[in-house]
C-alpha cells in the first residue's frame, strides 16, 4: 500500500457506521457511506454532525464523503466497517462478495458473537476481524450522531492496513487490540442482555438503569447466561471496572448504593435509548435473536433451558408482531421471575 491515507467504505451508515465515519472523515480520511437514502438524505442537507459526551463537536459537508445507497460504492476501499444490524449481516456479506478487492480488510463493528464469523463464510480469503462498539449514539436526525456514553473501540489482532491505526488513534478513537475477543464479545453481550429490557421499559437507558426492579430483570437474565456460559467453557472478558460475575450482585443492589457503585454505568446520556428500542419504534426487526438468543443456543448445547431470556426473547418478537406496550419494571420482574 502506498504512504497515502487509507480509503474507507462503511456499509450500514446508521448510528454508528455515521458516527464512526464522521469522526474518521473530520481527521481527513477518505470515507464512504453505505446506507439507506432516509439516513443519506439528513447528511446531504446538514452534511454530517459528529459530537460527543466530552464535547466532541465536528461537521463534515457532504462534500467531504462520498454519500451511496449501493454496496458497489465499497469496491475501492482499503477497509469496510460493517455497521449494519445483525439480521442483516449475511445480505451486506453477499453484496460485499461481487464487488470488493480481495486484499480489502473488513471489520465487523456489530453486537453478538457470530456476527464477523458469518461475514467470513461468505468472503473466503478476505481478512474479516471481529469489532466491538462499547459506547452509545445517538441518531439526533437530520445528520447528526452524538456518542452519549464513554469506551474504546476494540478489534481483534490481525493484520489491518497501513494507516487505519493511526487514523483512529486521530480522532480520538483508538483502537484497543485485545487478545481475547472472543471473551470481550462474550463480555459485551452480558451487557446487551439489558437491550430488550431497556426496549420493554419505554424510558431513556438512564431512567431504567435507576429502578432497581428492572436491574433485577438484568441480574436474572445476566445469572441464568453466566451458569450457562461456566456450563460451556466460555469465560467473559472484564469489559466492566467490575469482573463480569459480579455484575449481578451489583445490579441486585438498593438505588442509593448503586448510584454510588455504579457511576460509569449510569455515565450515560439522559436521552440514551437501546438500539432495540429504536428498531421497534421504527418497527424493524431486532437483534433479540443475536443477544438474548445466544443464551438459548449456550442452553441447547448442554442441554439445558434458560427460561429468563426465552421470556425476554418472546415478549421481543411479540412486540416486533406488534403486540408493543411500555412494561413496569414490576411487571416485568414478576413475569421474568415466574418463568424462572
Ligand atoms: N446504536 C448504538 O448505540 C450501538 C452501540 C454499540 C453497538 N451497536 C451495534 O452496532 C451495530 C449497528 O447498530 P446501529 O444502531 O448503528 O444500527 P442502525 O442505526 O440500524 O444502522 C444500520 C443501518 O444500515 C442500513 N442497512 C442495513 N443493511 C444495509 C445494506 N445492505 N446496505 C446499506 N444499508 C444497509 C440499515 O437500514 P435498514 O434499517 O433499512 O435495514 C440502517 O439504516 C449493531 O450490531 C448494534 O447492536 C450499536
């Protein structure tokens, strides 16, 4: 490769492909956007917004990005940060297979575990590495992306283009390379199984994170998915100040003490909301089946039933059915603790 910036596509321009690609375009890269023309055409009239909790403020003109609706748009990069939801992988996978360059590196910057795995079943021979998002964005609308929580991106050891290291590490998104991602996905997925609660609650991830009830609902979830990972030999990484089997004991705690305890965590965004939240407001099909539904398979697999995230599971396709209503964290205590 030669000593010029690296060229980046990022197929699935939503919250975090435009929030990602934004901050690599204001430190100069040459990036494309990959998305639907809804998202496209905030960014072709406002150009695109990147701010963050820190004060993080940049605006990007259209110009600057190359703005398109079809994967071909990808085939000259150096790397594609797929961004795009995980029930989407496969179809981002087969248009990235007609047109990309075999030496291209392809990162997968998606929730779930399996995600970079299915990328790599339908692009043999292309280098796919496995990413993690630990913050939360927000889609402000009309072009604007906001970072509403704190963490560093993270992508599996393996070979990335000259450049993209230090392009990240410019603007102020430096790349973690941990050994264990596999853990860290692990790690990370015990968060998400806060996602379809948070969608459940109806209330902003702050509000939620607050009642101890619904943190209740997480511990349960979190203990039946910890059993069951020790169950499997699968050990979650740290991705916490906390190791992760303490996570429940935490959650479990009255409000004045986790208010104390827990301050990263409620170190949010007050308007912070789920993903899931969002794809049933827009009545999307969710991740539910790539989050909570991995603790199904880990169930499966040895032969065991793990009713706490089969009810979050359930009452998720319910409401994508359309059967949506806002769940007191009562309530929803008292169904998950039934089911247990
Ligand atoms: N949002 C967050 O705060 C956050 C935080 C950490 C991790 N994550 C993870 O990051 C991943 C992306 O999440 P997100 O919230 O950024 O999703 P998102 O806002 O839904 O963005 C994905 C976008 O890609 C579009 N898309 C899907 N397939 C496409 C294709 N083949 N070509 C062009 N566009 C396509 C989607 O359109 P359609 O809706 O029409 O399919 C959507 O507009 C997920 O795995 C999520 O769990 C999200």
């Amino acid at each position: 490769m030669s000593s010029a910036k690296p060229t980046v596509a990022i197929l699935g321009a939503g919250s975090i492909g435009c929030y990602v690609g934004g901050c690599l375009a204001s430190a100069g890269a040459k990036v494309t956007l990959v998305g639907r023309e809804r998202v496209l055409s905030g960014i072709r009239s406002n150009g695109l917004m990147v701010s963050d909790y820190r004060g993080r403020s940049s605006h990007i003109d259209s110009e600057s990005i190359t703005l398109a609706t079809d994967a071909n748009a990808c085939s000259g990069a150096d790397i594609i940060l797929v961004c795009v939801k995980s029930a989407a992988t496969e179809e981002a996978a087969m248009q990235l297979h007609d047109h990309v360059k075999a030496s291209v590196t392809v990162i997968s910057f998606q929730n779930g575990i399996d995600n970079a795995d299915r990328l790599r079943k339908t692009l043999p021979g292309v280098n796919v590495l496995s990413g993690m998002v630990p913050f939360n964005v927000i889609d402000r609308g009309n072009g604007a992306f906001h970072q509403g929580s704190a963490g560093e991106l993270e992508v599996e050891t393996g070979m990335l283009p000259d450049g993209i290291e230090a392009l990240f590490a410019n603007c102020q998104l430096p790349l973690l390379r941990p050994a264990d991602m596999a853990g860290i996905r692990w790690g990370k997925l015990l968060l998400n199984l806060n996602n379809p609660i948070n969608a459940l609650s109806g209330i902003p991830l702050r509000e939620e994170l607050a009642q101890r009830n619904f943190r209740r609902c997480l511990a349960l979830a979190q203990r039946e998915a910890l059993d069951l990972m020790d169950a499997c030999d699968i050990r979650p990484a740290k991705v916490t100040p906390l190791p992760p089997t303490w996570l429940p004991t935490l959650l479990d705690t009255p409000d004045w003490l986790f208010t104390r305890a827990a301050k990263r965590m409620l170190a949010i965004d007050p308007l912070a909301r789920s993903s899931m939240w969002e794809d049933l407001e827009l009545g999307r099909p969710t991740e539910i089946d790539w989050i909570n539904g991995e603790v199904l398979k880990l169930a499966q697999r040895c032969g065991r039933s793990a009713p706490v995230n089969a009810t979050l599971v359930e009452l998720i396709h319910d409401a994508e059915r359309g059967g949506r209503r806002n769940w007191t964290a009562d309530e929803l205590l008292r169904v998950l603790e039934t089911a247990r």
